[in-house]
C-alpha cells in the first residue's frame, strides 16, 4: 500500500498569512485542502473511496436530523474554521448549534470564527495519525463538545464526549451497532448506514 506524502510547511504562518498564501493557490487552479495546525500549513490529498461516500451520508443524514428540529447547521469538509487558538481546520462533516452560530463572527468569503459542537473525521492512511492525535488534541483545546473518528478500513466509529476539558472515549463501536450523539440528544446512525 502507498501512502501519499503529506506536504507540511517548514515556516509557520498566522492566520492572516495562510488565507493570502489559500487565496493565492486557488488562483492558480490548486484543489487541494489545507489547513493551519500550530502555525503550520498541512496539506491534505484528495480522499480516496469509500471516504466521500461515507461523509456525503453524514452530512445528509445529520442536515435531515438538524433541519427539521431548527437545531443549528452542518457542513461538509470544504468548511474552513477558524478556532481561536488560530488553528484553522477543515473537518470532514461539522455541526454547529443555533446558540454558537448566533455568537459567531460571520463574514461571507471568509472562514467561520466559531468552535462547532460537534466534528466528524473520516480516517485515512495519511491523515488518521494526525486525527487521533495533534486535531483531537485541537478540537479538546478549542472547545469541541463530541468528536467522532470514522475509519472505513476497520469498519469503526469511535464517539468522544468533552469531559473536564478533554475528549473521553463514549462509545467504540466495529463491525454493527448505531453511534449516538450526546450533543444531537436522539440522533442514531448504524454502522451499515455508515459503511454499507
């Protein structure tokens, strides 16, 4: 199996430095994602399958759920934020409350000045250290209220539930059973509707 490279600057960045150097590549044609973590510009490659497939199920089965109750909003992973350690992430799926939205800072054309309450990462061979590890360590810094990991490979979600300034570990399911969200009180997706 080949693992694709991940571009990481050597040089770190502040917030305003990354949108100008963001801004630029997309003039020139660049579609890659990247994002600003601790200073740093990562680049994340284009996800391979199933990974758009299951993340295109999350946004709508959550959008359905969070629509029809006037809960807030979700989005899919070509949402930038901006946390207010000067992070800036692109998570594969987000939800953010009514409550946060209102709070935020929203100017159209730029990223959202807000913490989502709840991010979904999908796992792949090039990303998967870094979400286990450096963004859950961001998402529990900034205020994330739930974090799912979603890896496609083995089939698990694992669902983590701010406790006491840290991410716990709520649920680990494999192979069958539904995750449920403790910030979307009544929301249930199975793992076949994930994964199958």
């Amino acid at each position: 199996m080949i693992v694709e490279p991940i571009f990481e600057s050597a040089a770190t960045f502040t917030p305003a430095q990354f949108r100008l150097w963001v801004e630029e590549r997309e003039g020139r044609g660049d579609v890659n994602h990247y994002e600003l973590l601790h200073g740093r510009i990562v680049m994340n490659p284009p996800a391979a399958w199933p990974h758009g497939r299951i993340g295109a199920r999350l946004v709508t089965a959550l959008s359905q759920f969070v629509r029809t109750r006037h809960l807030g909003e979700v989005a899919d992973s070509s949402q930038g934020y901006e946390l207010p350690n000067g992070d800036i992430v692109e998570p594969d799926v987000s939800f953010i409350s009514k409550g946060r939205l209102d709070a935020a800072t929203i100017r159209d054309g730029d990223f959202l000045s807000v913490v989502p309450d709840l991010i979904v990462e999908i796992l792949s061979p090039s990303t998967a250290s870094r979400d286990r590890g450096e963004k859950l360590g961001i998402y529990e810094k900034s205020g994330v209220l739930e974090y799912w990991q979603i890896d496609p490979r083995a089939r698990r979600v694992r669902v983590l539930v701010a406790s006491g300034g840290q991410c716990r570990e709520d649920q680990a399911l494999e192979g069958e059973g539904a995750a449920a969200s403790r910030v979307l009180s009544g929301f249930t997706i199975s793992l076949a509707e994930i994964f199958d």
